[in-house]
C-alpha cells in the first residue's frame, strides 16, 4: 500500500513540474524543471524495482542531456517577444480536446490495471539488459544516440548562426 502511495505521489509530481515546464516564462527554469521531472521518472523507475534504469535514467538524461540544455539554452538567449505569444487561438479547444481524450483512457486504463495478473518476482540481471540493447534492441538504441546527436549538433548551429 504504501508503495501505491509513493507511486501516486511521485506521479503527480511529475505531471505538476511537466506542466509547470511547459507554462514556465523563462527558459532556464523551463530546463530546471524538465531535470526535475527527469529525476522523478527515474525515481518511479526505482519504484518499480528497476534501479538499473532509474539510474541510467538520472545519469543520462537528468544529468548529461540537462547539462547540454542549459548550456544551449545559455549561449543561444532565444528571444520571446511575450509569452502570451506563444499560445495560440485555439488553445482553449485543444484544452477541451484533450480532456475529452484522457477521460475515457484514463479509464479504460484504470480498468484494465484491475485485471492484470500479477508478474512474477524473478529479478533480471544487468547482463539480461546487456543482452536485451545489444541484441534484439540494439538498432533502436542507436538511432536514439543518433537522434540525440543530431539534436546537439542542431543546438550548437543554430547558437553559431545568432552570432
């Protein structure tokens, strides 16, 4: 029971610092922000007895892809003209969309958690892991690093081009 409490709080946790690091007026804190919900989904990483990823979780994306973004974010000085700018017209009908969405899969969701069976405890090891990304998942774990490269180089030209 209490693990269910954890899980719920950190769970709101971190759908309140997404929020707030989508309605952030700053840039800085947008990115402070997003290494704090980086560090709560790697703390309900652990929660689910998968320490493993919840560290790699905070090593990599909380730690090394936050580093990058605040430094992009400080060489670039994006410039906003006002932050009732960004939102657009329709943003009050996107609003009544998604909760039109979420509400009957949040639902759907919640019944079906009732009916999942139990998974059984065996504990897989860091060579099942080892295994599981050089083997069968071993492309998709590349094109992300690819992704997330590309993405860096991008940042850095644009930083380059304001100059």
């Amino acid at each position: 029971m209490t693990g269910q409490v954890l899980f719920f709080a950190a769970a709101g946790a971190l759908v309140a610092s997404s929020l707030a690091m989508l309605f952030t007026r700053h840039f800085v804190r947008s990115v402070v922000l997003l290494a704090f919900s980086l560090i709560i989904f790697g703390g309900l990483f652990a929660l689910l007895d998968a320490t493993f990823l919840g560290l790699l979780q905070l090593l990599v994306y909380a730690g090394a892809a936050t580093m990058v973004l605040v430094f992009v974010v400080m060489l670039s000085r994006p410039k906003v003209a006002a932050f009732s700018s960004l939102l657009q017209p329709q943003t009050g009908v996107a609003a009544i969309a998604v909760v039109a969405v979420a509400y009957p899969l949040i639902d759907a969701l919640v019944r079906l958690a009732g009916t999942l069976p139990v998974a059984p405890q065996s504990a897989a090891t860091t060579a099942d892991l080892a295994f599981a990304l050089m083997g069968p998942y071993a492309a998709p774990f590349e094109i992300a690093s690819v992704v997330l490269l590309a993405a860096l180089v991008g940042a850095v030209y644009l930083a380059r081009e304001a100059e």
